[in-house]
C-alpha cells in the first residue's frame, strides 16, 4: 500500500501551484494526472494484492484526490458548484478507465477483474464526500449530489456492503493528519 503519511501535519495547498489561464481545465488534467502515478502496477494488480487491498488503494488515491482538488478550487476567483460536481465526476469515470486500461497494460484477463466501475465510482464519491464534508459550507449542492449517489440503492446497495471495510476511518487515518 501506498505510504501518505508523509502528508502527516502538512498543508497539501502549499503543494499546489495556481495559475492558468483556464484553471477549470487544469484542475482536471491536475487531478488526472495525479491518478495516473497513483494507479501503479505494484497498487493494482491482482497477482500482489488482494481485492480488499486494491479497493483500498482506489479509495486512498481518490482521498489524496480529493484533498487536491479542495486546495486547487480554494486556489479559484469564482465557483461554480454544477461545474466542480462535473468535473468530480469526470474524475471518478477518469479513475475507472485508468483502472481498466492498467489492468490491459499488465495483461490481467478480463475475469480476473475483481473491481468494477460500480466500485470505482462509489469509492471515489465516498473519498470527495469526506473529505468536503470538512468544508461544508464551500460545497453544500456537492455535498448533496454526492450523498444521493452514494444512497443510491439500485446501483450501489450491494457495493457499499463489499467496500465497508476499505472506507473505515481507522484504516485511513493518516489523512485524518493531513492539512488543507
């Protein structure tokens, strides 16, 4: 597993540079970025890990995302609530395809393929819905959209069921440290 306790008692904003001339398009390619190191071969692959440990990977990375993107959004003059919650959920689509697309590069065979897009979007909504519900009153109409989805009982009910103990807060206490 990935090691974010060096984050400990540090300001993730002060990791961030601002300034673009589209910042709404940098946010996005930012935070695609940052999920492209973090879905390592060593993180993701199932011959190493188990499916618990690779959702808690996913999960952990769309947590650091998440701290991320609040730095990166505090960073802007004007906020548009529909077009963050737009841009969070091309994030968690992003996370999947990258997911997948790693799985092909390292020739993991399709039923082999524990995690699924269900899985994916769930995690990562969960992750951005803790980490904003610390900044509530910035992200309230996100806050709910997020809610909703993760309530969402036709599409989710049997995920949240299977991912309940990668979201336990004690497993992921080290970005309960980190500042932003």
């Amino acid at each position: 597993m990935a090691d974010y306790s060096v984050w400990r008692g540090n300001y993730v904003g002060d990791a961030i540079t601002a300034g673009n001339a589209c910042p709404g398009k940098a946010l996005i390619y930012r935070m695609f970025d940052l999920l492209k190191h973090k879905y390592h071969a060593i993180f993701i692959d199932p011959g190493l890990n188990s499916t618990h440990t690779i959702l808690r990977n996913v999960y952990q990375n769309f947590l650091l995302c998440a701290i991320k993107f609040y730095c990166h959004v505090a960073a802007l003059h004007r906020k548009n609530e529909d077009f963050l919650m737009g841009i969070i959920f091309t994030i968690l689509n992003f996370g999947y395809s990258r997911l997948q697309s790693r799985y092909t590069e390292l020739q993991i065979p399709k039923n082999r393929r524990d995690i699924t897009e269900n899985h994916v979007i769930w995690l990562g909504a969960h992750a951005f819905y803790i980490i904003l519900l610390k900044k509530q009153t910035e992200f309230s109409t996100i806050l709910r959209v997020l809610e909703q989805t993760l309530l969402d009982n036709a599409r989710f009910e049997h995920i949240r069921k299977q991912v309940a103990a990668v979201v336990e807060r004690r497993l992921n206490m080290d970005f309960d440290d980190i500042l932003f």
